[in-house]
C-alpha cells in the first residue's frame, strides 16, 4: 500500500507508521493519540478521514501539514521525505481562525504574505480567491461582520490562495448549520473539480464523507489506527440526491456500526461514569425532596 | 465614523410592514431635545454635569458657608488664573512641567514597550527579567526619590527620571501580558503558512498586543504625571507640583486650584491623544457594552 511495486508515480501523499505520543505533564502521563497509523493519498484524489470524537484526527492532520512532528515514522509527499516547511501543503482550520484584525481580502492574502509574495500581489490574488468563493463586495469586511459560512469561504479562500498540491481540511463545515453545510460541500465540489487537489478531509460526519470522497478511511478509537478503507464509487458530478440511493444508506450505516463499536476508552469510562452519579444522583433524590 | 443607527420603533420595519403588535404602532416621534441628545449625548451630558458640579462649587464659596481659604470658588480659580497667565508665570510652570513630563514619558514608552515584547516573547529573558519587575512595580517609586535626587541633581533630569520610573512599569507589564496572551489558533495558522518567526511576531503577535499597549500606555500617563507632581514637591525651582506646593504653604487656595485643573486637563488632554489613536488601531473591533 505504501511505495508501488510496479514503478508507477508514488502516491503524492504517504503517511507511513505515523506514531504520535503526547506528555502530559500536567497529568503526569503519556498518551498515545497516533499508533503505527499507515496510509496513502493518490494525486488528486479527494480522502475523507472519519473516526470517533477524540480519535487524534486532528492530531494527524497536523502531523501531515507538518506542524507537529511525529513521534514515529514519516510523512511522504511524491515519495520524498516531507520537510516541515514545505509549501504544497495548506491546511483549512476548524474553527475559521482567521485574523479578527485583518479584513477578508487581507485574511486571504495571509498565507501569500508568509511566503514573502510582495503585498500589492498578495492582495490582488486574494481578490481574485474571493471572488473564486463567492464573496463579492465582502472583501473590506472583518471576520466579525460576517456570518460562519461566509468564514469559513475566507478560510478557504486563503488555503487554496497559496495554491498548494495538498489540501488539508479539518472539519470546516462542522460548525456551520445544515443548510449552509449542504451549499459549503456542493460548491466546494465544484471548485475541487476545478483545481484538482489532492484534498484529506477529517470529519465526524459521516455522510459528508461519502458524500464529498473518493475514499474514506475509517479509523479506530485511541491511539488512531486505520480500521477499514471504503471506495466512494459515486459518479461525479454528485449532487445531493447521491444521498438517497440504497447504496449511500447501506454504507452509511455500515460506517455507523464501525465507529459505535469502536468508541474510545475513555468515553466508554466517562459513559460509566455518568451511570453511575447519575444513580447516585437518583438515590440522594428523596432526601433532598424531604429537605 | 458614523453612529450606528439603531432599529427604534418609531422607525418603518425593514419589510415595510412595521410591527405586528398595535401597542408599538403609536407613533413616537423623537422631539428635538431627543434627537440632540441622540446625536451629541456625550458631549452635551458631560458639559452639563460638568457645568452643575462648578455651579454648585461656585454657590457653596458665595455662600459664605465654608471659609474661601479651604474651598476658593471657580470664579477665583479662574481670575487667579488669569493674572498668573498675564504675568508669565504660569506658562513657565507649564513649560517646565510638561517638558519633564515628556521627557521621561517618552523615554518609558519607548523603552517599555520593546522590552516588554521582549521579555514577553523570550521566555528565559522572562525568567531573568521578572523579579526585577514585580519588585520594582510593587515598590512605590516615591520611595526611590531621594536616591534619584542624590544622583541626577534636583534639575529636570531628575523630574524626567521619576516620570520614567512611574511610567515604565505598567507599560512594560501590560506589553509583556499582551505578548503572551496572543491566540495559540492565530500561532499555528501563521505556523502553517510556514510564516517565519520574525513574520509571525510581526503579524500575529505585534497585532494581538496593542490593546494591551494602549491600556499601559494610559496608565503610564496617570503614573507619570505623579511623578512630576510628587518630584516637584520634593525640591523644584517651578513646575505645576512646585507652584501647588507654594501656594499651598502660602494659603493661597485659589493658585493650589490653578495648578491641580491644569494637572487633571494636561491628564485628560493625553489620555484624548491616546484614545484617538486607539480608535484608529483598532477600528475594527466591534462595539462592547451592555445591551440596550
């Protein structure tokens, strides 16, 4: 699964016995959010990553893009061992984290400025991206004058402004409403189609996953592990309707049923937990009544 | 910058339906006191109160109810004021004063503030630089006075000295909280656009620290017009701080009146500057306050 053996071009991206361990002074321990975690990304394809709450999804996206090195292991990008600073990566954040200072076209710019494009460029390209996302007319605005979705277009905006081989997206629809989510992933289609990224997409959901990929990966509970690989053979242009078909439903659940079985120790601890004060809680009830 | 124009009852709803419930229909046109009081309400609520406090000072010295030695009046103020204006005298305090001032204020803010970022950004420069600021911030500078008299003198360099020393502290104190308040989501964006330290620091954490600044900025003001006011008093030729302590000791109410309304304008005056500068930085935070 890793390095072809037919001398084919090796896929553009490889995450290859990718372990990754935290200390935790605080708590005095070590967990282990990464565990010899394997996977490959083709060029152009469009993975989604989808596993349960607190997996470490985010933890290996971070470790992709190279802002935090892994314990273990390596990440490939053409074969080539990746350097932290290599620039055919950009990474969609979850929570748009964009610069409340700084207006949405300079927000766009941002990451063009940090690769020392002069500003009168940067800022013209990130017209051009805010036009390409659908934000005509907002680009003197502040993050703060606009709505979610429309961050989430700037956050976007200013990830492919870098135009990087590699997208990496964490979960950037997850805190918008479900209507906009649905117009998020539909016109984030169209421009994939159109710019031919290699995109790694971490959700929770799982129909945007299917939804939006060629393949999804589902993971394990922590430390993260590959469970099961899933080609989407939907035909593109997708459009919502894909979500209807008997195929689309069967699959969804099947997804379901992987990551219900898998859920991480420590939810099933807190789970218990909460039993349990919660039959406390039912006992100390009648006292407290009588009181 | 435009007031913001709040959705009011009396005005047409956006859908041209207006509000369903009849008990807002009435219509309730604002009279032209309102509509001043809408438009220009700091400024006119400020001046009235303003305006009733000198009043009632004025009222209460007439009176006769409290000797003119310990209250004076505003009129006196002013007339005393006048004279010393005529004569020259007051200007030269002024001048002295505010040169003072601004010496050692300017030299705190243009010391305080790198440093600050510095320690802020540096944690073992942190480790080294932090006893020194808590001592030094929880010492009153007062006591340093006669130490900084024995060294520079009791000229204007020591004045400017002291003014530095108030100033210093919280500018420096607030910078350094500014630089490590800075959002780790705004680090890591930058660190992922593979932005450089010099960049981040730059664009990141410069941005996130200037209101931090400013509020140090302005209370370096207050603390540095205490020291001018508190070094004048200790040994000075003129000064505002000198010209209270005179009259003060001469029971001349009226000129200790003087000097204090010049002290809390040439405050007021500064923390103006600071604000204005302060708006246009910051511009684009949306307004904060209670609901309405």
């Amino acid at each position: 699964m890793t390095a072809p053996v037919d001398g084919g071009p090796p896929p553009r991206l490889q995450a290859v016995h990718l372990g990754k361990e935290f200390e935790q002074p605080r708590l005095g321990r070590r967990i282990t959010v990464l565990d010899d975690l394997t996977l490959a990304v083709g060029r152009g394809e469009f993975l989604a990553l989808v596993g349960p709450s607190g997996c470490g999804k985010t933890t290996l996206l971070h470790v992709l893009d190279g802002l935090v090195p892994p314990t273990r292991g390596q990440v490939l990008i053409d074969g080539q061992r990746a350097s932290a600073l290599g620039r055919e990566r950009a990474m969609v954040f979850q929570d748009a984290a964009l610069l409340p200072w700084r207006t949405t076209v300079e927000n766009i710019a941002y990451g063009l400025e940090c690769l020392d494009v002069r500003r009168p460029d940067a800022l013209a390209a990130a017209r051009r991206w805010l036009t390409a996302v659908g934000l005509e007319g907002f680009g003197e605005h502040y993050p703060h004058e606009l709505s979610g979705g429309m961050q989430q277009r700037v956050n976007l905006a200013r990830a492919l402004a870098v135009e990087p081989a590699i997208l990496l997206m964490d979960e950037p629809f997850a805190s918008l409403d479900a209507q906009t989510r649905e117009t998020m992933q539909a016109e984030f289609l169209r421009i994939w189609a159109r710019t031919a990224k290699t995109v790694v997409f971490v959700t929770h959901m799982i129909s945007e996953a299917l939804y939006l990929a060629d393949r999804v990966v589902v993971l394990t509970g922590r430390p993260a592990r590959v469970q099961e690989t899933i080609a989407v053979e939907l035909p593109r242009p997708r459009d919502h309707s894909v979500r209807r078909t008997a195929w689309f439903r069967d699959c969804e659940d099947h997804v379901r049923e992987l990551l219900s079985a898998v859920a991480p120790p420590d939810r099933v601890r807190g789970a218990g937990a909460a039993e349990l004060s919660s039959g406390d809680g039912a006992g100390r009830a009648s006292p407290r009544g009588r009181a | 910058m435009p007031e913001p124009i709040e959705h009011a009852d009396w005005m047409p709803a956006a859908d041209g339906h207006g509000p369903a419930d009849p008990a807002h229909r009435r219509p309730r046109h604002p009279g032209p006191v309102a509509r001043l009081l809408a438009r220009q309400g700091r400024l006119l609520i400020g001046s009235a109160s303003v305006g009733m406090f000198l009043a009632a000072w004025e009222a209460v010295g007439r009176s006769g109810l409290v000797s003119p030695l310990f209250l004076s009046s505003p009129s006196a103020v002013v007339a005393a004021g006048a004279a010393m204006w005529a004569s020259g005298e007051l200007m030269e305090h002024i001048r002295v004063s505010a040169g003072e001032f601004a010496l050692g204020y300017l030299a705190a803010a243009g010391t305080a503030i790198p440093i600050g970022l510095a320690i802020g950004w540096y944690r073992r420069l942190e480790y080294a630089a932090d006893p020194f600021l808590s001592a030094l911030y929880a010492t009153p500078r007062v006591a340093l006075i006669p130490l900084v008299v024995l060294w520079l003198g009791i000229g204007v360099w020591s004045k400017a000295a002291v003014v530095f020393l108030g100033a210093f502290f919280p500018i420096c104190i607030n910078t350094v909280a500014g630089v490590k308040t800075v959002s780790h989501v705004h680090v890591r964006v930058a660190r992922s656009f593979r932005a450089s330290d010099a960049r981040l620091f730059r664009t990141i954490v410069l941005p996130s620290s200037v209101p931090f600044v400013l509020a140090g900025l302005r209370l370096g003001i207050g603390r540095g017009l205490v020291g001018v006011v508190v070094s004048e008093l200790y040994g000075a030729s003129a000064g505002l701080g000198f010209l209270i302590a005179t009259a003060g000791a001469t029971f001349q109410t009226d000129k200790v009146f003087v000097g204090i309304a010049l002290i809390a304008a040439f405050g007021v005056v500064c923390n103006e500057i600071l604000a204005r500068a302060e708006a246009r930085v910051e511009g684009w935070r949306p307004p904060v306050g209670p609901a309405r």
